[in-house]
C-alpha cells in the first residue's frame, strides 16, 4: 500500500494552493493599484501633450489648408484657446 504522505506529485496543486498564491500575491496586488494609477496618469499626460501638439499644429495651418478640411479660422481659435486638459 502506497503512503499518502509521500505523495510527491507537484503538478497538482494542494488543498492549500490558493490560500498560498493569494497571500504571495497580496502585496503585488496592493502595489498594482499604484503602478496602473501612474500608468493611467502618464497616459493622461502623454495624451494632454499630444492634444496640445496637435492644437498648436492646428493654428498653423493657413486659410486655404483650413477650407480643404473644413473648419473656419473661428472654429480654430475656438479650440486653440482651451487648456491642454480639455479634450
């Protein structure tokens, strides 16, 4: 009769395996929130800078680049104006 206690297969997980991994794992998890609250910050930034790139590219552009796609010089200084948060 084979021996329960030498059961050596380790490609099963234990009945304690989850207990386990979630205690391991509780810190990365707490940290996580920080790191995707950063990641969501500097993507809110990168796309503020790339909103504000675009605006002041935007007011560049003469009368007749600004009748091909169809906006008044109004419409531009209506939107280059705005703060670079403002979507």
């Amino acid at each position: 009769m084979e021996d329960p206690m030498r059961n050596t297969d380790v490609t099963s997980p234990g009945p304690f395996a989850t207990v386990a991994n979630d205690a391991a794992h509780a810190d990365t998890r707490v940290t996580g929130v920080g790191k995707r609250s950063a990641l969501a910050l500097v993507d809110w930034l990168f796309s503020a800078l790339e909103r504000r790139r675009q605006r002041q590219a935007l007011s560049g552009l003469d009368e007749h680049l600004l009748k091909d796609i169809g906006i008044s010089r109004t419409d531009v200084e209506q939107e280059v104006t705005k703060p670079f948060w403002r979507g």
